[in-house]
C-alpha cells in the first residue's frame, strides 16, 4: 500500500501515539524507537569519541513534517530544531504546495572542489599551462587515493585553473580539483586528494603551495526545488486570493532587492533546511556558509528564493543552492538518531536528501512570507512561544494548555505572567 504523508492532526496526536506511527512508517526497531522516546541513542561514551573535551549530551527536539510530496513521492520529513512554528509552519505550506501538485526537485551530480594555493611563481601563464597539460596525469594521481568513492563510481572529473594577478601577497594560482564524492559529504576525500596533489603541483609549477582545502562553496553540487499553489488555497477571511499572490510576490521582490531584508528572508529558508541537516547528520555550518555565499554571487547579497505570479494567476517559487549532503560516513552513520533520520525518510541517496532539504526550504520561506505579507508573522509564532514560556515556567504537561489560553486571552504572553498562572492553577488543584 502506498505510504501517504497527509497526516490529518497529527499535531493532536500523544507524543507515544506519534512515536509509534513513526515507528510503523518507517519499519524502525525496538531499540531505535526507544532513541526516539530518548530511553537510548547517543552515549556520553560515544560523544567523547566524537569531539574533544566532550562532558555529556546536548539534546534538542526532534520533530516530523507532514504533507510532502516530492517528485510525486511521499515524505515524512525528520527535522531537528527548538525554535517554535517550524515544523508546524513547513508542515502547513507543504500541503499547500501538494494541492499544487507537490514540489518537483533535481541536482547537480555530486561534484565538490578542492582548492591549491600556489604562491611563489615567475610565470603565472606558463603554470597554468602546465597544470592543464598534465590534468589527465593529475586526475590519476588523485584517483590512486580515492579508495571506495572511486570504487563505487566517483573520483576526479576535472581540472580548473584560476589566476590572481596582484594580491597583498603577490602573484597567486588557485587550483581546483573537481571531484565526485558519490553519496558521501566528501570533506574528508577532497582534503585527502589535495593534500596528495600538493608535490605534484610544485613540481609543475616550480610555485610553492600553502593552503589545500576543500571549498563550501560547492556551487558544482546544487539542488533545485520548485513549486506551485493554486491562488484560491490562499485566500482568508481577510485577503483574497489573488490578494495574496500578490503580496507574496511582492515580499519575494523586496528581498530579492534589498539585502537587509534578504538576510531575514534567507534565514527563514535557512530554519527549514538546516533542521533536516542536523537531523541526518550532516554539516549544516558547511552548508550554512556555501548557500550564503551563493546568494551573494551577483556582488550584491540578495534572495536564495524566487517568487512569481504564472499565467493562470498562481503562485510559483524556485529556490536553488548548493547542497553539499551525505548519506554515507560521518555522524550520519556514528549518531543513532541520524540512521533512524534517513531510515524515517527512506533515502541513501545523497542527491535525493539534497533535494528534500531544498524543498523543505522553500515550504519554511512560504510559511514565513505568507505569514508576514497577509495575517502577520507572530500569530501562530506567540502561540507556540506561550507553550514555551509555560514549561519554563513549571507547569506540568496537564497545565500547559490552560496556561498558554490564558496568557493568549490576556495579550500577555510574558514567563513572569506564566508563573503567576501557574501558581494559581496550583493553589486551586
């Protein structure tokens, strides 16, 4: 029987009754859903295996979108994240999108750049001639030492020169290797490859190399996702929906223009897709810094989205990035949590997480500027806040609907407000 992701209610649900449908979605185990119920999962042990200095465990809440279809495919979508309306909000603009047909995604082949700094050159035209005369060679070397990405079909696909005629330094060349990581991240190949290629490059050159690094910039590895929704599912009590194309466009256009806007705007799109990077353990830092460097390409810092009114009145967006994700190695494999992320989303395919968390992004900055452009960002945003502000506050999980009903009644959504409520409904039990 085909899975479906649209999930009446599911926010409605107990937190066990949630867990278990997870549990029979995604085929998990005993064992991995007592690391969902936070029974098991990661060790300090592991942990200190994992970084430096470790002295225990930093957990975070670990929730499921609804409502996604991609490609014609249903997800249920793992997200990692403790601000509140995230999931809510991105759970809520993908069934809009799905009766628009759901989002249609595609990516690069995983190609990663690894960069050489050669310094110390007589002649930056004749280096460069030379390194692009011995690529083949180059590419083979690197090859040598790619061990099972090269077996399962990756490896060097090219050679790029770059020349810097006058730095503070002086004359520099900058050499990228183009290289293939399959369905790994790739951080650790590229540096390995580099490195490997250094000697080789001085040698060419007679230059001496300093830095060899991969870049986060992974502008060869992008992901594409794309969308519609039908005018009609956005209309309101208060605003129509030709009403409301319209005023999404426009905020779509404010941000593409205005980079004190578009920092905002990029950091909602951000929300969505850094809680699925962290989730399946991936570096959301790496991709964090390669998709804002992305969006400043042009010379000017501007939108990651793209938001337009088609023909028939609808409202499109696109959003593309680069997406440099792994399913394989890393703490996608060391993290429990993580192997239960990707089990949840049923991928080993590190183009298809890419292009899932690119859709993911997109619904988040749907949710957020529909929001923004019609009834206004912190409605549903002080609601799920006020849940917050009654847990600080001690109230136990019977409590905490009345508290936050009270607080949202009075217009006075403050924790010294949530104390005294809280007090009161103590006194009086």
């Amino acid at each position: 029987m085909t899975q479906s992701s649209r999930i009446s209610g599911f926010y409605k649900r107990t937190l066990q009754e949630r867990n278990s449908f997870i549990g029979e979605w995604a085929n998990l185990t005993p064992e991995e859903l007592r690391v969902l119920d936070g029974v098991s999962g990661l060790q300090a042990e592991q942990a200190d295996h994992m970084i430096e200095n470790a002295i225990g465990i930093y957990a975070l809440p670990l929730g499921i979108a609804t409502n996604f279809t991609i490609n014609g495919k249903d997800y249920l979508i793992p997200m990692v994240v403790e601000e509140p309306s995230v999931v809510a909000a991105v759970s809520n603009a993908a069934r809009l999108f799905r009766d628009g047909g759901g989002f249609q995604t595609s990516s690069d082949e995983p190609v990663m750049i690894g960069q050489i700094q050669v310094l110390e050159l007589k002649d930056l035209e004749a280096a460069t001639a030379i390194i692009l005369a011995n690529k083949a060679m180059l590419m083979a070397e690197a090859d040598k030492i790619g061990g099972s990405i090269v077996k399962y079909g990756g490896g060097a696909r090219d050679i790029e020169v770059r020349a810097f005629k006058d730095t503070p330094v002086g004359a520099m060349l900058v050499i990228h290797l183009l290289y293939d990581t399959r369905d790994a991240m790739g951080a650790n190949a590229i540096n390995t490859a580099v490195e490997h290629l250094a000697p080789h490059i001085e040698g060419l050159t007679g230059g001496r190399v300093n830095l060899r690094i991969l870049s986060n910039l992974s502008d060869k590895r992008k992901a594409t996702a794309i969308g519609m929704i039908p005018a009609e599912l956005l209309a309101s009590e208060s605003i129509s929906g030709k009403e409301a194309v319209d005023a999404i466009v426009e905020a779509g256009v404010f941000a593409e223009v205005d980079p004190y806007r578009a920092t905002t705007h990029n950091k909602g799109i951000m929300n969505g897709i850094d809680a699925v990077i962290i989730a399946t353990g991936n570096d959301w830092r790496a991709i964090e810094a390669g998709a804002h460097a992305y969006a400043a390409r042009n010379g000017q810092y501007a939108s990651m989205s793209k938001w337009w009114k088609d023909e028939d009145g609808n409202l499109r967006g696109s959003l593309e990035l680069p997406m440099a994700l792994g399913t394989v190695g890393g703490a996608t494999r060391v993290h429990p949590a993580a192997g239960i992320a990707l089990k949840i989303l049923g991928t080993r395919s590190a183009r298809e997480l890419a292009e899932i968390a690119l859709a993911v992004g997109l619904a988040q900055n749907l949710a957020a500027i529909k929001a923004l452009a019609t009834d206004g960002i912190q409605r549903g945003h002080m609601r799920m806040h006020a849940r917050q502000l009654a847990v600080a506050a001690g109230a136990s999980n019977d409590m905490v609907g009345q508290v936050v009903q009270a607080m949202l009644k009075e217009g006075n959504i403050r924790l010294e407000r949530a104390k005294a409520i809280v007090a009161e409904l103590s006194n009086k039990s």
